[in-house]
C-alpha cells in the first residue's frame, strides 16, 4: 500500500509518498481502507519532532481516520499515528459507526477536531449557559466547531480570527462578536466586544496572544490551553493567576482515550447535532495521499477555512 513515511524531521518536504507492506490484522483493532484522513496542528507539530508524545522514525503521520472496514462498515476514529496512508488499524475503543446519514467530509471533521472542542469548553472550561467565551482560530476547523458548539450550549462566543473571511465565517455559524486575532490591543478589543471581561478563555497559539487572552478573563475565570500553533510557548504569569484567581486547564485529547464514556458519549451527540443542522462542518480542502506536504504547508500558512483532509484513494 500507499504511505507518507517520515525518515527525518523537517519542514513539509519530509513527507514522502512510500511503498509500504499491507497491515496485517492486530487482536482489538480494525483495518481500515481509509478514503479521509485528516490534517491537524498535531500532525505539524510530529513533523517538527515538537510533539507531545515521542515519535520514532520512520514514522507514518495521522491521528485521525475515516473509511471502511473489509466487509463495508464505515467508521470514524483516532490512532497514534499511521492515518496517511491507504490502510489503518484503528482501535475499536476510539473507532465509532459513521451513520448512513453523515458524509465522509461531515464525519472527518468530528473525530480529532469535533471531540476536541467538545471536550475543550465543557469538560476542560466546563462552560455554562450565559457565560462569555473567547475562541481562537475561529475559522479553522476546531474552532469553526467550538464557535458552534459554544453559541448552541447558550453561552456569548467572542470570535478570534486574523482575515475579515475568517471572521465572516465566525458570524454567519453564530458568534456574537468578531475580533482582528492580530490587532496591537487584543486584549482592549476583546473587552470591547464582550462589554467588559469574559469568563472563559481558550487558547492554542502559545505565542502572544496567550497572555492577551488571559488578561481578558474576568476574576475567577477559567482558561483552557490546548495548543502552541505559533511554535512558542510562553509562561503564564503566576502574579496574575493568583490576583485574579484564574483557573487553568491544559487539554490533549488522549489522556480522554482510556475513558469508556466519555468519547462515545460526545461522538453520539456530535453525530446528532450534525443530523439535525446545529453543526455545520466546513471542508477547507481535500488533497490527494501525495500532496500531503501541501495540505501542511497550506495549514501552516492559515490561509484556508475549515477542516482540510487527504484522500488515499487518489
């Protein structure tokens, strides 16, 4: 079969397209022919060797999976790698039954991406109705997710997005305010278009907007960090924490995998909101299995909207 196979670390060049054998079956897992596999900010930080987990070379990319089992059922799930490819194994606890009704592109969006933002505002920030929240990336495809999610669990979404494109699309899926991710005074604008400090902050650049968005959170709020797309990782300033009495909470979706509830519970309810209209994924773009490199140049350029995936049958 076909596979992108990693021999170094690198930039996107590293990603080789590779003759790899068929996988053979392993006790407590499907073989999936895979038609979607999807591109996340993990996957970048893998090929950097940035990666929360250790990664040994040669090493296939992708956590996130959709395709068909030998006797043509169709799932949907999370492995530790070895989605860029044309087959495979997915564990049958993180693997989930995609309903005749949901299509490749809706299902591909929910597994990493859809969980995580589940998993982000109401298990991490525990985010109630009412509440004021602030989502970053909002036109990606977390957080064109968590927008939704947030505004239909009745709290007031405040958008972070860097293109007035991204910040339309924010709107149009029910964010109460928009707000220039790259504005000088983030902090100033987000206050703006809250009326005053939020309760909940999320945050996943790890660069200078952290701090911006913390300084937005009210006495007693809560922040929730799940990523550090821009490379950096800054410290969270203690002195503040305590003055304000902010509580933190770092997030990665698979300290959630061992759980026997808690995934199946939020993939059902992802399926749901989808079927019923109040979830709207957005497909920013599929690439063939050999142009991976370009779907994780264009991720990282932040040029795109929505979830984007590779394609191993083309």
């Amino acid at each position: 079969m076909r596979a992108i196979v990693m021999k170094e670390f690198g930039g996107p060049e590293v990603l080789q397209l590779t003759e790899v054998p068929d996988l053979e079956r392993r006790a407590g897992h499907h073989i999936l022919n895979i038609h979607r596999s999807g591109v996340n900010y993990a996957d970048v930080h893998v090929r950097g060797n940035t990666y929360l987990a250790p990664v040994e070379l040669p090493y296939t990319p992708g956590n996130e999976v959709l395709g068909t089992t030998p006797d043509g059922r169709r799932f949907v799930g999370l492995t530790p790698g070895g989605g860029y490819a044309e087959q495979a194994h997915l564990h049958r606890r993180v693997a989930w039954e995609v309903p005749d009704d949901i299509t490749d592109d809706q299902a591909v969006c929910l597994a990493l991406q859809g969980q995580s933002a589940w998993h982000i505002l109401f298990t991490a920030a525990a985010v109630q109705p009412g509440e004021c929240v602030v989502i970053p990336a909002a036109g990606g495809g977390l957080g064109s997710l968590a927008v939704q999610l947030a505004k239909n669990g009745g709290a007031k979404v405040i958008a972070l997005a860097s293109t007035p494109e991204k910040r339309r699309l924010a709107a149009d899926l029910g964010a109460d305010a928009t707000v220039d991710s790259t504005a000088e005074d983030l902090t100033g604008e987000i206050l703006e278009a809250a009326d005053g400090p939020v309760q909940v902050g999320l945050e996943m650049t790890g660069g200078p907007q952290l701090p911006a968005v913390l300084a937005a959170v009210a006495p007693r709020g809560r922040l929730a960090v799940y990523g550090f797309a821009s490379g950096e990782q800054k410290d969270l300033p203690l002195h503040l924490l305590m003055e304000k009495s902010i509580t933190v909470s770092g997030f990665w979706l698979p300290n959630l995998y061992a759980d026997r509830t808690a995934l199946p519970a939020s993939m059902e309810k992802l399926f749901s909101a989808v079927r019923a209209g109040r979830l709207r994924t957005i497909t920013g773009g599929v690439f063939p299995l050999a142009e991976a490199a370009t779907a994780h140049s264009t991720l990282a350029a932040r040029t795109h909207t929505g979830k984007l995936s590779l394609d191993p049958t083309k």
